[in-house]
C-alpha cells in the first residue's frame, strides 16, 4: 500500500502516528512546503491570466487607433461590435482574476 492509496481519514492518521513519534518539526514543514506550492500555482495562473488581459486591452487598442481622433459615433459598427466582443472577453477574464485572488468575494 502506498500514500496515494490511503483515504483522507487513514493519511491524517498517518500523519499523527508521525507527529507522534518525530515531533511537530517535520509535519509543520511539509504544510509549508505545501502551501508555497499552492500559492506559485496562483501566481503562475495570476500572471497568465494577467497576460491574457493585456492582449486584450492591446487588441481593442489596436481597433480603435485609426478612429482615436474622431467622435465616438465614427467609428463603424462592425468595428464597435468587434471591441465590444473583446471588452466581455476581457471581463470575463478579470472576472476569473478577481476571483483568483479573492477580489469581491462575498463575505
């Protein structure tokens, strides 16, 4: 039998039977070892979707320049449809960002 084998009920014993015999040291470093784990997994995801945002602020950017000038109402609808599109892309993304790093969690 191995770790990945045991049940939720029978790793926690496991782990007091350790705690038990060696002291709190060992146990206490592997939740840290797993909690930096898990928070370079949400930076990582953090910085990805990040990039996305990016692109796609650089993408609405991009359609709008030739129009930067004129009045809003110049600027041709398939155009508008186009970065609208984009801006819900990118709030659904952010929305995913947001939630991520706990931003407008209800409390």
């Amino acid at each position: 039998m191995e770790l990945k084998d045991c049940t939720k009920k029978e790793l926690i014993q496991i782990i007091e039977q350790l705690r038990r015999q060696v002291g709190d040291y060992y146990v206490l470093r592997a939740i840290f070892d797993v909690e930096n784990e898990r928070h370079e997994q949400k930076m990582k995801e953090s910085k990805r979707l990040l990039a996305v945002m990016t692109q796609k602020s650089k993408e609405i950017s991009a359609l709008y320049a030739p129009y930067k000038n004129e009045q809003c109402c110049q600027v041709p609808e398939s155009i508008a449809a186009k970065m609208r599109n984009i801006a819900r892309e990118y709030d659904l993304v952010q929305a995913e960002w947001n939630k991520l790093m706990g931003f407008g969690a209800k409390q």
